[in-house]
C-alpha cells in the first residue's frame, strides 16, 4: 500500500539487495490506499496465497521460471534477507515515515500524469449495431485501416448485439484485437443500451437479428404488423440515444437486407439534433449486384460497368436505372481505347433482355448467393458500407456516383420526411443529389416507392 511505513522499509532493504547481488533484481508495485484490499485479494486468490497485511512480498526464480513463492510481510522479508544474505535494516521510525509519504503522493502524481496523456489521445468512436451478423466480421479488419479513415490515428470500436449473448462479443473482441492492427486503440462490447453511441463519430447499424428469422414467405399482414413495430419501437429508441449521447458531427449509415428506408427514416425523426444529412441508407449493395450482372451478361468485369442507379425503397420498390450507365473495354462493334466507354441502356435494348427481365434479376441476386453459401451475402454487404465510407471521407472521384438512401426534400418532387434511394456525389465530406436525371417513368417508379414506404405511417 502507497502510504505503508513498512512498504518503505522494504523497498529500501530490497534496494540494497539489489546493489549487493549480481543477479537479484526487484520489482515495487505501489497501491492506492483505496484499491489495496481489491488487489490484495485478487493476487493471493490468483496465486493461492493467504496475507492480510502490507506490505506483500513473493520471490520468484526468473530464469527457472514456474509459480512465485510467498514470503510475507515485512517481518517475514527482514528475516529472509537476514537469513539468505546477511543483509537487514536500521531505518529509523521517522524516516521511514516520511518515506510512506513521499511515496503516496508519488503514486497520486503518475496517476495524474498517466490520465493527462490519456486525455491528450481522441480516438475516432466507431460504433457498430448487431454485431454478431456475419457482415461484421468482414467490416472490422477494413474499418480499422488508414484506408478508410486516413487522417484518423486511433480508433476505438464498441461493439453492440441485444440479440447477442456476451460470450459471443467477448469472442469478436479478442479476435479483433489478435489483428494487431495499429489503429486500433480499444474494443469495448455491449448486450445493452446503457452506454450505446457515447461519443459516436460513426454508427454502423446492421440488419437486426429478427430480420432473417422465422418463414417471410408464409408470413402474415398481421405478423409482418408486429415486425414492424418491433423494428420501430428499437429504431425510435436507437435516435433519442444517438441525439442525446453522439457527436454532432457522426455519420449514420443504416444497411441490411429489410426495412432499410424505414430505419433509417425512423433515426432522423428521432434525432432533431443532428443534421438529417449526417443519415444514409445503403443501396450500394444492391447497385454492385446489378453492376455484377450486367458484367456477366456483357463479358466484362464488374468494375467495368459505372454509374448505374438504384432509386426508390432500398429493401422493397426500388428501380434500377440504367440511363447514364457505362461499360468500358465491351467487345462489341465498336472498340477503343481504355478510356473509351459504350452506353449500356443501348446495348441492353438491342440485347435479349427485356426491362422486367432485368429487374427481376436484381431483386433475385441476393436470394441466390445466400442459397448458394447457405449464408446471408456478408462481403457484399461490408464493401458497400466501406465503399460508402471512404467517399465521405473524401476517398473518392469528384464525379464518382453512388445510390443512396436520403432525406431530400424538393429532389423530384418528393415528399419532405421520406428516405429514399436516390443517385449522389460526394465532396468536402458531404453528399449532394444528382438533380438533372429525369423521366416520366422514373417519377412514376419514385411515386410506388412513396406509397409503398407511407403505408407504414401507422406504426
């Protein structure tokens, strides 16, 4: 204990030991008063030793290695040195005294000391919900990269699963922390929302649990009522927390395969405090598997096609949009260099395809990888949250377009308070809609998705 007398007259013995002997060396561990019984108790409990009194001193044979032995008190250590070395102490009382004290108040000094530096550091507070769907495990190892975060020297990561059980966060977390990763200053894990997006710089919110549970093809109005209100009486609650415990300037970025408008709609009617463009919905993924397939169909790679569109509701209506979209290094007629592209709406109606054909193969994308792996399509999914990512951090072409979801009144005519998905650009950390992309029949797909979102007004 910091303040024992006799702690320092054993420190002091213990020094001379160690000036005496070539090979014998010490180590002092000092304890606040307050926090001596708590450690003093879990150190014998761990080492099977019984002590009550400071100070604590055990002997331990480094280069042979195996369990210290208890010697005892300051007595006992008096006459071990007496013993073994010959060597014992004559510290007079007030010394001795003055001693405990000087160490005290050592201790309290690198206590503060230790919690300024701690001060000085600022992590970035990366928050991520349902944590234990598979998709987490491809996002973390990215999510800690100067990749996406590059002007970011620390992060710290909380993890949050109210479905979870904490055996399976605590496994995430030490699997987190085994990446050695240099960014990473800290994993913290939570089953409940007591410290839920404290600090937050960004929330991550995956699909929840109940999502790929139970049979949605049997499902009826009234079950697929009670879903609903489960998600939003849980997405309510998630926007008071975000507006009351997260930075102003946190990035929202809701994903999943369900309810993805309505989720994200849900955070901005419940957060007033933070700016609704700080909110997005992922659509990124569904425009990667419609990207996918067109450069299937057309022999090419998939990041050879560009600019396509995903527009409406994200997890229901949605409409792929294939007016500007681009397709480089297309083995067609006509041929150029790198740089040159060829417009895949031509292309695609002089093919067999038809529109609906189209469609309904993007909505089928998903379902097929996941009958396939027997698994929710994890990767896609982290990659278009990460895509996201690095576009609002700046990582990205100034003409570079992306699907999301936003709120965007008076973009197409839309209505003030629905998310929908809609084509956007990124710059100084900031998304803007695309404005001059039109059509009869996208407004009539955009006015489907409305209708279908509004429905849930009752909730």
């Amino acid at each position: 204990k910091s303040d024992c007398p006799h702690y320092a007259k054993a420190e002091l013995l213990a020094d001379s030991l160690q000036r005496s002997l070539p090979d014998f060396s010490i180590r002092k561990i000092s304890i606040l008063p307050d926090k001596w019984q708590e450690w003093l108790e879990d150190t014998c409990s761990r080492n099977g030793w019984t002590h009550e009194q400071s100070p604590l001193v055990w002997r331990e044979l480094v280069a042979q290695g195996g369990k210290g032995m208890l010697i005892g008190g300051f007595s006992d250590f008096l006459e071990h040195c007496q013993d073994y070395y010959n060597i014992t102490s004559d510290m007079p009382t007030d010394i001795m005294l003055s001693v405990a004290a000087e160490n005290l108040e050592t201790k309290i000094n690198l206590i503060v000391e230790e919690q300024h530096r701690a001060g000085l550091i600022r992590p970035l507070h990366i928050w991520i919900t349902s944590a234990l769907s598979p998709a987490c495990h491809f996002l973390i190892p990215n999510l800690l990269s100067a990749e996406v975060f590059p002007d970011i020297s620390e992060i710290s990561l909380h993890l949050l699963d109210l479905e979870g059980n904490e055996e399976g966060l605590q496994g995430l977390k030490m699997e987190t922390e085994d990446l050695a990763l240099c960014l990473l200053h800290q994993v913290t894990i939570h089953t409940h929302l007591d410290e839920a997006f404290k600090k937050a710089d960004v929330i991550l919110l995956l699909d929840e649990r109940w999502s790929d549970d139970g049979d949605t093809e049997n499902e009826t109005e009234e079950d697929k009522k009670k879903k609903v209100k489960a998600i939003a009486d849980r997405y309510r609650e998630y926007g008071r927390l975000i507006d009351t415990r997260a930075n102003r300037g946190v990035k929202v970025i809701v994903s999943g395969n369900s309810f993805v408008n309505l989720r994200c709609s849900l955070l901005l009617d419940n957060a007033p405090s933070v700016d609704s463009r700080q909110f997005v919905a992922i659509a990124t993924q569904l425009e990667n598997e419609a990207r996918a397939i067109i450069a299937k169909k057309l022999k090419v790679r998939t990041s050879d096609v560009t600019d396509v569109f995903v527009w409406g509701n994200i997890s229901g209506s949605f409409y792929i949009d294939l007016q500007r979209a681009k397709v480089f290094n297309y083995d067609g007629a006509v041929k150029g260099p790198a740089f040159f592209f060829q417009s895949v709406h031509q292309i695609f109606h002089q093919g067999e395809w038809s529109e609906p054909d189209f469609q309904d193969l993007v909505c089928c994308q998903r379902a097929s990888v996941t009958s396939k792996t027997c698994r929710e399509a994890a990767m896609s999914a982290a990659n278009g949250i990460l895509t996201v990512l690095k576009a609002w951090n700046g990582i990205c072409r100034p003409d570079e377009i992306f699907s999301l979801g936003v709120l965007c009144p008076g973009d197409y005519d839309l209505p003030d308070d629905i998310v929908l998905s809609v084509p956007v650009t990124f710059a100084d950390g900031k998304w803007c809609v695309l404005s001059d992309v039109s059509g009869e029949e996208l407004k009539g797909r955009l006015q489907l998705s409305v209708s279908e979102l509004k429905q849930y007004v009752w909730i």
